[in-house]
C-alpha cells in the first residue's frame, strides 16, 4: 500500500481513502437496489395483467351466466304466464270458441262482463248471473248475440276445472243478431241450478258443495274476467 505523502498527516489521508471507499460501496449498493427493483417491476407487471385479464373473464363470464338466467325467468316468466291464461280465463283472451261470421262485429270492437247478483249465496239458492256485452268500437256493427253464442260457466276458484256451463244441457241454436251502436250495451241473465254439468249432459249432475268459485261469460272467442262468489 502507498504511503500518502504532502503536507498533512497521514492519517488524514486515510481517512479521505477510507471514506471514499464507503462512497463507492454505498453507490454499488443503490445501483444494485435500483436494478433489483426494476427487474421485479417487470415480473409484477405480467401478474398485474394477468390478474386483469383473469378478472375481465370473470365479470364477463358472470354477466352471461346473469343474461342466461334471465332469458330462462323470461321463459319460465312466459310459460308460468301462458298456463295462468288458460286456466283463469283472462279479460279479453281468444280461446276456443264460435267463429264469427263474416260482416259481423269482430272481437276486438266488443268487451264481456259477466257479475253475479250478490257474492254470498246461502245454501238451497240458485245462483244468477248477469252478462253485459258493449260495443267498445268506433262504428255501429251486428252481432249474433242469441243464447247459443254466449255462455256462463262455473270454474273452482283456482280456475283449474269447470264445473258447469249454461249450454251443456241446453243448447241453443237460435240467432239474435243485434246492431250496437258505439257504447251501446246489451244484457242478459243466466239462473245456475247449483249442479255440475259436462258438454251434452251425459254425466250425472252432482250439487255443488259449499266453497268460493268463479263465473266467466264468453261470446264467441271473447272471454270476461273471472268474478268470485260464494256457495253457503
């Protein structure tokens, strides 16, 4: 090792040697540090868009997954509605039912209401029902409107079976075309014995017993809605 030489003493120079050393290793250190650090940023950066990428793949896997669960409500929506329909008889639902002839008031232009003459019938009374047809349309229009096109039928609350229909055993061919104005109404009234019945009254006619039901009054395709009432 060199032996320092000058004017000051030689363990200031020593000292100098000693302390620049320190420098250089503390800089060594720092630029090791530094390079340390960016080569693990470049490792993170791959993990970070990987994780994003993973976490974009989630959110649009899940949003399928939420629009295929709601097309499958929609259709269960769709099919829990369709069978409602046929079972409750809805207001103005076309169902199976008389045609109606050509030049006639179509559906469409009329509504049906059917209503019972008081909600709660004590047992032994026969039950009546009232049927209101109105030409909701724009113009005058005819409408066969006799006692074989329309009917009044007896269903259990739930709508699910009929009980009785005022053409099972008495059918009635007979027309009764009528011209109805615009808002013009025509009413009828039907008496029920308070037996069951099934189309062409083959089946024995059972009473009724006591509970809550439902009347409906059809013309043609036209349905009303259902009106509960009560049996005693």
């Amino acid at each position: 090792m060199l032996e320092p030489s000058g004017p000051l003493p030689p363990e200031i120079y020593q000292r100098r040697r000693m302390l620049a050393l320190g420098v250089a290793v503390v800089a060594l250190i720092v630029v090791v540090l530094i390079v340390t650090s960016l080569r693990g940023g470049g490792d993170d950066n791959p993990s970070a868009e990987a994780a994003a990428a993973s976490s974009s793949l989630t959110s649009t896997s899940t949003s399928a997954t939420s629009t295929s669960a709601d097309a499958g409500s929609g259709s269960v929506s769709t099919g829990a509605d369709d069978h409602a329909s046929g079972s409750s008889v809805p207001a103005a639902t076309p169902v199976s039912g008389a045609a109606v002839p050509a030049g006639q008031c179509p559906d469409n232009s009329l509504a049906i209401k059917v209503s019972s003459d008081q909600p709660n019938y004590p047992a032994g009374t026969e039950p009546s029902f009232g049927i209101v047809v109105t030409n909701i349309g724009n113009a005058p229009c005819d409408r066969d409107l006799g006692a074989g096109m329309q009917q009044v039928m007896v269903y259990t609350l739930d709508g699910q079976k009929r009980l009785w229909s005022n053409t099972d055993c008495f059918p009635n061919a007979a027309a009764d075309v009528r011209t109805l104005k615009p808002g013009e109404q025509a009413a009828f009234t039907v008496k029920w014995s308070g037996a069951t019945s099934e189309p062409g009254c083959t089946a024995p006619r059972n009473p009724v017993g006591p509970g809550a039901y439902t009347v409906v009054g059809q013309l043609g395709a036209l349905r009303s809605t259902p009106e509960p009432f009560n049996l005693g």
